[in-house]
C-alpha cells in the first residue's frame, strides 16, 4: 500500500505529484504545507516590502551620485 512521505499513513487520500508520481502525500499533511506557505508567506511580505524599499532608496542615492 502506498503511503504519505511525510507522515507515513497509507490510504485512499493520497495526492500525486506530476513531477514526482511515485512520492505521495496525505491530504492532511498537504493541507498543513499550504497553511504553513501561506502563514510564511504573510510574515516575510514586511520584511520583503522592507527591503525593496531600501534597495529603491539606495537606488536613488546612488542616481544622485552619479549625475554629479
């Protein structure tokens, strides 16, 4: 019987990667990987927003620069 790759229980609730047909996993472990991408993704979104608008300060500064 197959089994999930991550929690190891087997059964008919096992989704297939195309990518990768022979590994599986339970639609209890996949549901927890999307509520965990999504909770990641919600934390880094500041610090992301933060960085780009630093980089477009630097940005800026260097143009200013280099036009003198």
């Amino acid at each position: 019987m197959e089994k999930c790759v991550i929690c190891g229980k087997g059964g008919k609730e096992l989704v297939v990667s195309p990518d990768y047909p022979e590994k599986r996993i339970c639609l209890d472990c996949l549901n927890g990987l999307v509520f965990s991408l999504n909770t990641l993704e919600k934390e880094l979104k500041p610090l992301y927003n933060a960085l780009d608008s630093a980089l477009d300060a630097f940005n800026r500064e260097m143009s200013k620069k280099s036009k003198k």
